[in-house]
C-alpha cells in the first residue's frame, strides 16, 4: 500500500451481519458511511488485487445492485472524489489539499 492508505475489508463481518439478517441496501448503507468517514478524515484509498478502471469499464452497463461490491464501492469514490478533495492516481484516491 502507498501514500499511507488505510486497509478496508468488510470480508467475515460482510457475512455475519448478512447472515444476522442485515439486507444488501443497510450493509451498503454501512459501508458507504465507512468510506465517506474514511474521506473526511483525508485518508488515501488504495484498491489492491484488482484495477479500478477495468472493473468500472467492465460493468459500466449494470445498475448498482448488479455489481460486486467493490465495483459500488469504486463508483461511489469516483462519483464523490472531488467533493472531498480527492484525485485518482490509478488505482488510488489521493487527499490533494489544492486539487
């Protein structure tokens, strides 16, 4: 991991809550709240084992709810980066105080 990135992974929690009964909408609601926090507090995001321009090209004609969830997650991101003063740098997010 570069530029001191923070390592996220729902993984096992993803399935205990889903098995707790949790619905696909509250557990992206969760982890949307999580990288929204994560951006506030100008934390570099960094996807690793995969590149975020082939899998946003791959899915690029599928609803949100038809895409894994790091896809959702990549879309979010891209979707809000400046908002929150981030620029992408292949497959990271970087805070840039002056983009």
């Amino acid at each position: 991991l570069n530029n001191s990135v923070k390592f996220f992974d729902m993984g096992e929690v993803y399935y205990e809550l889903k098995e707790a009964g949790f619905t696909d909408e509250q557990l992206w609601t969760i982890n949307q709240d999580t990288i929204q926090t994560v951006m506030e507090s100008k934390t570099s995001i960094e996807f690793v084992y995969t590149d975020v321009e082939t899998m946003l090209e791959k899915y690029e004609d599928f609803s949100d709810a038809a895409v894994p969830i790091r896809v959702r997650e990549m879309r979010w991101i891209s979707d809000n980066a400046a908002k929150f003063g981030y620029i992408q740098e292949g497959n990271s997010w970087i805070w840039e105080p002056n983009p």
